[in-house]
C-alpha cells in the first residue's frame, strides 16, 4: 500500500454521510436479517425430513437471497463503495457477475456426476436408497 | 485495494463452488445441525447454530467498531481512531478465538462409526468424516460383539462417564459393551471426506484472512498512536485497512451460509 500525500484510490466525494446513525441502523439491519437467517435455519432444523424437497429448497433460496442482502449493506454502506463514482463501482460489480453462471453451471455438473455414479453412467436405473432426505444444497457467492 | 478484494473475491469464489460442485455429486453430506452443535461449557447440549451464530455477530460487530473507527478518522479525531481500532482488534482475537475452539472440538471429539464391520470412534478431520447415514442398527449390534477391546475402550471414553480418561480402562470387555449398548448410540458409517478438506480449508483460509487483518489494524494502531497519520494529514490508510476487514466480514457471511446454514 502507498503512503502518498494525494491519494489516487480515493475516488467518492470527500463530504461522508455525517454522523454515526447510518452505520448503527446497518447494524441493526445486518442483525435482524442474520435473526432471520437462523430462524429459518432453525425452522429446516425442527422440520427435518417433514418438508418437501421444493420447500426445502425455496427455504435455502430464500436464506440465500437474504444472505446476497446482507452483503450488498456491508459493501455499499461499511465499504463505502455505494459512495464511489459508477463507473469505478461497474468495474467491481461487472467481473463478479460471472459467479451466477460459475455456480449454475458448476452445481449443474456436480449434479450430473452423482446421476453418473448412481446409475453406472446410464447403464442402470437409479437404486439410491435415501436413507435421509437428500440433502439439497445452495451455495452463493455474489 | 479494491481490485486487490476482487480476486480475492475469485478465490473463494472459486473455493466455495468447488465445495459446492463436489457436494452437490454426493447422495448424503454431513447435516450441520448435527455436525455443529456444540457451545463451550454446554458439555453434550445439542445447540446447532448457536456457536456459529456467537461467531457471526462477533465479526459484524468488530466491522461496526471498524467502520466508526473510519469514521473517526475523517474527523481526524486520533483518540476516537484509538478506540475502535482497539476494538475492532480484540473482536478479530475473539472470532480466532471461537474458531480456535470449534476446530478442537471438531478434530479431538470422537464419535461412534461403523465401517469394515466393527466399531471404531471418528474425529472430524481432512482423512476422516464420521458424519455418513445412519447404521444399521442389527449390524451395529453384531459388530459391537467383535469390536476390539481397543476401540471399546475409546467408545467408553467418548461417552464422557465422569470427564476421567481411564474410565475404559478398568473395565471389563462385557462392561464397556453393555455400557455401550445403554448409551444407545447414534452409530453412523463414515461420511465423504471430502468434508472435512472443504471444512478446514475453507474455514482455515477465512481464517488466516480474518489474522493477517488483526496483524494489519495492529499496524495500524501502532501507527495511529505514534502520530504518523496526523502528520500525513489524513486517515486514508485506516479506511484501506477497514476495507480489508470489512471483506473478511463478507467472505464470512458466505462461508457461514454455505457450512452451517444449508
């Protein structure tokens, strides 16, 4: 890191939102949504193997979009970055837009590998015994 | 620094859907409700979440005092700067501290598997997952009658009689099985081990992420207290120094939707 007087990085507009309030409520706000988080961690907890695959799975959808929420009030509030100018923000943002197609495509094929493995590569038909619920899985990453 | 944060970005990116991909080609991955539900003193409790969620708020809140320690610096307020970044570095100290203790936890705590047909106790670690399906519990029964001593004696001790590590020791063969068949275990077979690679790779990556950050606002404390940023005329280095600590938050946020959440 540089140790200049002028600082080139510094690109947002020197005046912050005064006061300590903004950063307190996105406290509270980031408190409350990971409340939410555990509560529906805890509601697939005590419901475990009652639930249907698709409510399963739109609950984990949902604590993952709240989880997607949580992170754009951490990087655009504490990080400042909703203060920067747009076009440096797109810089940022744009690159990290691949991960919607990183994970569809890779969760695609780890699913298709257990298709292969189960059923011999297509030779046989699928006997997996599910001694549990399946375990479904999203995973997010902005 | 924020391009720097991208491609770290990128990195565990890349880790997570890795961890993804590979659990989503499995029939059955560790169920974190039973894989983490333990809390310090809470001896046996089953409390899924409640340590992992302790972790959670200790890293928003460290990124709160982080954030107000920016903000003081804008104020070019240095005893303000102090504070926080005190704070925010005992914050930092506590998350290691917690995940200090969840990984010894998970490493030493040893549970009933069954695999080749006896009984043997697991820790969770990179080579080893006692966290697969459920036993059966007929062939659980068979193979407690040709487990050795051996591992009956660390099954013994894994039900926690008394905390005494020899508890085992002065029993005889019959004892401990008949201890162990009151116990009425939940024996499982062994889990992926992918599991535990991903776990403590992962986690020990954020991890080290969250100690460089607490080596970096040391730094910066240092710096603060000797005066070198007023003398500079600005606090711009403590906001790249918060930058780094509010991604480590992020990273955290993910990890903890990924592991313990889903």
């Amino acid at each position: 890191m540089s140790s200049h007087t002028s600082s080139p990085e510094i690109t947002h507009a020197p005046e912050h939102a005064s006061g300590t309030g903004r950063i307190w409520k996105t406290f509270w706000v980031l408190s409350a949504l990971t409340a939410i988080e555990l509560g529906l961690g805890y509601f697939l907890y005590w419901k475990h193997g009652g639930l249907s695959y698709g409510l399963t799975l739109s609950t984990k959808l949902l604590i993952a979009a709240l989880t997607l929420a949580k992170a754009y009030y951490i990087v655009s509030i504490f990080m400042h970055l909703g203060d920067e100018i747009r076009n440096m923000i797109m810089t940022i943002i744009v690159p990290l837009m691949l991960f919607f197609w990183f994970i569809a495509a890779f969760l695609w094929d780890g699913n298709s590998w257990k298709v292969m493995r189960n059923t011999n590569a297509g030779s046989k038909a699928d006997q997996t015994e599910q001694h549990k619920p399946a375990v479904i899985d999203k995973d997010a990453k902005k | 620094m924020w391009y720097f944060l991208m491609s770290d970005a990128f990195t565990f990116g890349a880790f997570l859907i890795s961890y993804g991909t590979i659990r989503f080609s499995v029939n059955h991955w560790a169920d974190p409700n039973q894989v983490f539900n333990a809390f310090p003193f809470a001896g046996h409790a089953n409390l899924p979440l409640a340590f992992v969620s302790l972790m959670t708020f200790i890293l928003i809140f460290s990124s709160v005092t982080m954030v107000l320690a920016v903000h003081e610096g804008h104020k070019m307020n240095r005893r303000g700067v102090e504070k926080f970044m005190v704070l925010t570095i005992l914050g930092g100290l506590a998350f290691l501290g917690c995940q200090a203790w969840e990984w010894t936890h998970m490493i030493t705590g040893d549970h009933t598997v069954l695999a080749d047909g006896v009984l043997k106790t697991l820790g969770t670690t990179v080579t080893s997952n006692p966290w697969g399906i459920a036993a059966d519990p007929n062939a659980v029964a068979a193979a407690l009658q040709t487990t050795p001593d051996a591992n009956l004696a660390s099954i013994v001790h894994s039900l926690g009689h008394g905390g005494d590590a020899h508890a085992g020791a002065a029993m005889s063969r019959a004892e401990m099985i008949s201890a162990i068949q009151a116990a009425n275990l939940h024996v499982t077979t062994p889990g992926p081990i992918a599991f535990g690679g991903y776990f403590f790779g992962i986690t020990g990556f954020h991890g080290f992420h969250v100690f460089s950050g607490v080596i970096i606002n040391l730094v910066m404390l240092i710096k603060t207290r000797l005066g070198h940023f007023d003398e500079r005329g600005h606090y711009e280095m403590i906001e790249k120094a918060g930058l780094y600590w509010h991604f480590v938050d992020l990273v955290w946020v993910f990890v903890f939707l990924c592991f313990y959440l889903v």
